[in-house]
C-alpha cells in the first residue's frame, strides 16, 4: 500500500487545511496553517476535522469569525470528494468547499454584494423572516442530469419551501448555516453542520424535474439575522 493510499484522517485534515490556505491566500489576506487549523486576517480562523462515519475524502470545515472568543459562531459545512485516492479525493472536496461555501462567507465578511446574492425575507430565494446570503448551486452527476439539475435548483424557491422545518431547527439567534444536498436519490438538509430529519423530509417532499441519469447539487447558505435586527440590511 503507497504512503497516499494510506494516508490517516488526521494527516487528510491537515492536506485540506493546507489547500485551503494555499486557494484562500489567493482572494483575500494571508491564511497560515499549523496542522489542520489556519489562522486568517485578524481573528479570521478555520479548522479542519474528520467527517466521523464516513469514507475518507470528507471533511468538516469550521469558519471561525473570531478565533479568540471561545463563544463565537463558527460556520460549519462538510465536503467531501471523488477520487482514485484520498488525496485527490481532499482535493476535490476542498473545491467544494471554496467554490460552494467560502463564497457566502466572504460576502458576509466584506458586505461588498459581489461574491453571493442577499435575499431578504420576501425574496423568492429566501427565507421568510430571515436575511439570507445564498451560495453559488453546484451540480454533480452525468452531464445532462448535473445540467438540469443545477438549472432547476437556481430557480427553485427550495428555502421558502422548506423554511418552517429549517427555522425551528435553528440553535443560534443570528448566522445560521444551511446546507441543502438534493436530487432524485438524496434530500439532506443540514444546519449549522448536522442533519435534521424534519427538515430534509420536507426537502424531499419537494417536485423536481425529470431527468436520465445520476446526478445531484448543494448549496450552502448563511440566515444572517432575523428581519428587522441590526445586519440585516
């Protein structure tokens, strides 16, 4: 067996750590790693941990908006990747991360409406009572059925669909995270980095369109604050 092929979870945290650091120091600030943690601009953090109970290749990330308050939100969301090996599988699922996930979070840090879209509670992507940053849809599968998929979901009022399961599953009064995973075979819902049943019940109760083949999206996005509260703007 190759040193990859038997590469350990903690050693495939600290590779996403690293690789993450590397496409971060790309966009904004400097990001240094120490294991599987990194340090950003300011009290800016992250750390990296295994996804426990499932194959290699996937990750928890957690955002830490202020790395010296032990009573800060950290922003939570998982990714994993395919791969012939466990690097390689880390290095996809980092993508994910950076393209899905960082894309929400930098727009919460720099307010610049540029890097993903703001939804007020009225918005047909969001979330009643809720301001919401919405992340970029990615799609995965045979082409055709990414294709469709991906177009559907970018229009699809998914939030507003499933918004009284998603907001009585919150556990924070502002930056909630929520990870949407759905196509024919899947419906998972996740906030603030754990499954809730209710919720991804009511993913799955939602119609989509048909489609040949294998294929799936996720979107990540971050119910800032309530409407009315200082934010959400």
């Amino acid at each position: 067996m190759s040193d990859v092929d038997a590469m350990s979870r903690d050693a495939q945290c600290a590779l996403a750590a690293r690789l993450i650091a590397e496409r971060l120091n790309e966009t904004v600030g400097h990001w240094r790693t120490a294991g599987s943690t990194v340090a950003g601009p300011g009290s800016t953090g992250l750390g990296v941990v295994e996804h426990v109970g499932t194959p290699d290749g996937h990750v928890d990330v957690g955002f830490l908006l202020d790395r010296a308050r032990p009573d800060a939100p950290v922003l939570w969301d998982c990714a994993a990747g395919a791969g012939d090996d466990p690097a390689e599988r880390i290095g996809r699922a980092v993508e994910h991360w950076y393209t899905g996930t960082w894309p929400v979070i930098r727009e919460l840090l720099s307010g610049r409406r540029t890097f993903a879209t703001h939804c007020p509670g009225d918005h047909p992507l969001g979330l009643p009572g809720w301001h919401v940053i919405r992340g970029p849809v990615l799609a995965f599968g045979a082409p055709e059925a990414a294709r469709v998929l991906q177009a559907w979901a970018v229009r699809a009022p998914l939030l507003r669909a499933i918004g009284p399961a998603v907001t009585a599953a919150f556990d924070r009064p502002a930056l909630n995270g929520i990870k949407l995973v759905v196509g024919p075979d899947v419906a998972e819902v996740r906030i603030n980095g754990r499954v809730d049943a209710a919720a991804s019940a009511a993913l799955g109760a939602v119609s989509m369109p048909a489609f040949e083949g294998f294929g799936f999206v996720r979107c990540f996005s971050l119910a800032v604050s309530p409407e009315g509260a200082s934010g959400s703007a």
